[in-house]
C-alpha cells in the first residue's frame, strides 16, 4: 500500500473540520493510505494555520474565524479542560482520538475505505441533526 505525508488536516480533530470540507470538496488523500502519524501531522499543519497570533493556543475568535461560518463548535469539542482554547496537546489529542475513530480495523492506517465509510457515517449524522449549516448539529 502506498502512503503519503498529508499537508493539510485530515480531521480536525475529535471536531470534524474536515470531514465536513471532505464533503464540500472530496477526499484530499485519493487512493493514498493514511498513517496515524501523518494525520497527526497534517492536523498540526492545520492547527498551525488556525493559530492566527501564533501563540500555541486556537481562542474562541480564531475557532470560529477557522470554522467558515459554522461557530467552531466542532473546535470546541477538542478543548478537553474546557478553558475556552484548544492548546497544542488537546489539538493532538483529538487528531489521535478521530483517526482511532476512522481506523475500523485497527490496524494504525486508513485506507480510502475506511475514510469513505466513516465520511458515510459522518454524513447520514449531520443530516440526520439538520445538516451542515446553522442547524443545532450542523458539523464544522
């Protein structure tokens, strides 16, 4: 199987960012075969770029600034102190807790499968809540 080095987030987190973007724009990976490693990476790629002032932690404006439009709920769900900002650690935390999630047989990779059968499940949920947008469930 191949495997490739992800650059941009492949989830967001315990949140779902991008599972959401997954079904505005695809699946980013192909037929790659994703590591835990890699995703952990891809979504510190991720964090980075949420971290507007560059000060290790994402804050409530920057959660809902990188949410586009949809409140940062989904960041929120991975500041697990509950302090009002996602550090480093807690954004790691999630990325290891979705992939662990996504990863159906264990194995320590997701194959293009196993992501398209948890995008599935993802999806039949946010609809299921009201969809994607301003609704109560609506995904980030």
């Amino acid at each position: 199987m191949k495997t490739i080095l992800v650059a941009a987030a492949l989830a967001a987190t315990a949140s779902g960012p991008a599972f959401a973007q997954m079904g505005e724009r695809g699946d980013q990976y192909g037929d790659a075969t994703v590591t835990k490693a890699d995703a952990v990476k891809a979504g510190m790629t991720r964090f980075e770029a949420l971290d507007a002032n560059k000060d290790g932690t994402i804050s409530a404006d920057e959660m809902t600034a990188g949410s586009r439009g949809r409140g940062g709920r989904g960041l929120r769900r991975a500041d697990a102190n509950g302090d009002g900002v996602v550090s480093k650690d807690e954004f790691a935390a999630s990325q290891g807790s979705r992939f662990a999630m996504m990863d159906a047989n264990k194995d320590g990779q997701l194959t293009k499968v196993e992501r398209e059968e948890f995008r599935a499940q993802m999806m039949a949920r946010m609809q299921a809540r009201g969809g994607f947008g301003g609704g109560v469930g609506g995904a980030d």
